[in-house]
C-alpha cells in the first residue's frame, strides 16, 4: 500500500494556493508534473535519453522531492526516465498497472524501485485517493496483456484529477479496445485539462471522446519527427478545443481550483 497516499474516499481539502500543471518538451514521449500544497505529482517519465532533461527542469522548478510518480503504462517513452528521477529525487510512491512486461525499459524500473525501496501498488480495480487538495481516480484497463501481440497502449492505467471545480484526465496512451471501453463504459471523461491520449494520433473514438471530455484545453505530447495527426488537430479545432503541443516547448497550465490559465 502506497504509504504517501489513502486509497479511501475521504473528501479533499479545500485548494489554498493553485495547481501548477507542466508538460515537458520531450519529443514523443510523456512527462507531466502536477504541483500543489507543496506536493509533486510525476505522472510519466519520457524515455532514458530524457532522464537528465526532466532532472534539470525539475530542479529549476526547485521540486525537491517527488510525493508520487504515476506511471501509465510501460512502454519506454513513459518509463525510461523513471531511474534518472529516483536517483535525483526522494520518491514517497509510485501508482501502476498490473502487468509484467519483458523489455529492458521495465527492468530498469524494477531496479530502482527495488534499489530506493519505494512503496509500488499495481492498481487492480478502479482505485480513490487524496493527495492534499486533490483527489485522484485511477481507471486500470479493461483489457488483458498480450506479451505476443504488446499491446502496452492498451493497458494504460488513466488518471482522472479533481482540484476544487478544475478536472484533469491523463490518458497516457489509451487506444483502441481500450478507449472505446472508456467511451462507451460509462465513465466520467469530462474535464478541463485533457492529456490527450497517443500523442495526438487519430482513432475513430477521437470525435467520441471529445464529445464526452469537452476540455477547455487539450494538452498533445507529440514532436516535429512525430508530429500529431492532422485529424486531430482539425477535430479539436472544430469544437474550439486550444491544443497545446509540446512540439512547440514546454506547457505550463495554472489552475486556482476554478478557472484554467495557461502560462
């Protein structure tokens, strides 16, 4: 059990200060950092070669320890970093999926878990904490791992996040059977700041779920090598939805528990 966090359904506390929202400029790769209550939440951690970028910009946002690191599923472009952030940085705990992967990325992972003994819980079941002012729903994917086929995108453990009035959904790299699922499943998809999920690449479900989500903003991972689809982006055009790209830099959102500003 994560000791930083209680999966119970207690209310949160009212917000006092804001909710700072950075996604990182990685390439196509995830790293977002939400900052509140003096508390850091690392959802992601971009691949090995990013390892020292995401160190860096996070000291110069003068985190000095990382209350805990949601990691959405295991593909190397979400957990290579992971090592790097441990070695430079206390982790109270770390959320994932419940799944074994075989790649060295995963292994990598392992190892620093295991090397700064950090609590890890694989989410089972939708899953309720509390962090401060915000509480955390952790949504596990419905379908089951496939080491042959590696459908790791599929497995995407999404986070719904609520400060005061504000809502965010991370969907790290929900695709396919997966994200019809959460379309048409009956979940709670609306919300203010959407990560979208692929690194913007188009599916059929994409109308769908912005029909459901209706963000204020959609933040896009992508990058000039892998940039996201033209589809996408004239979808969310469409429905006057800003994207915000990292292949334009780093994105930095504010949230007064009320209203959305990007800065």
């Amino acid at each position: 059990m994560i000791c930083c966090a209680s999966l119970i359904g207690c209310a949160p506390a009212i917000p006092a200060d804001g909710m700072d929202i950075y996604t990182f400029s990685i390439g196509k790769a995830d790293c977002s950092l939400l900052s509140f209550d003096g508390k850091n939440v690392l959802i992601d951690a971009g691949e090995k070669d990013d390892g020292n970028d995401i160190v860096k910009a996070l000291k110069e946002l003068r985190v000095s320890q990382i209350d805990l690191v949601i990691l959405t599923h295991f593909d190397k472009d979400h957990i290579g970093g992971f090592p790097a952030v441990c070695e430079a940085f206390p982790v109270s705990g770390v959320l994932r999926p419940d799944y074994v992967r075989d790649s060295d990325a995963y292994a990598a992972m392992e190892a620093a878990i295991e090397k700064h003994a950090i609590p890890v819980q694989a989410i089972q079941a939708d899953s309720s904490l509390t962090l401060g002012s915000a509480s955390f729903t952790l949504w596990p994917s419905t379908q089951a791992y496939d080491s042959e086929e590696g459908n790791d995108n599929e497995m995407t453990l999404v986070a719904s996040i609520a400060y005061g009035q504000t809502k965010l959904l991370f969907m790290g790299d929900a695709n396919e059977r997966w994200l019809s699922d959460l379309c048409y499943g009956g979940y709670a998809l609306d919300c203010d700041i959407l990560k979208f999920p692929y690194h913007g690449k188009w599916q059929k479900n994409v109308p769908v779920l912005l029909a459901l989500s209706l963000p204020k903003y959609a933040i896009i991972t992508d990058s000039e090598k892998n940039p996201a689809a033209l589809k996408t982006l004239d979808a969310l055009k469409g429905l006057d939805i800003p994207a915000l790209r990292t292949i334009d830099g780093d994105i930095h959102l504010f949230t007064d528990g009320k209203k959305v500003t990007v800065r």
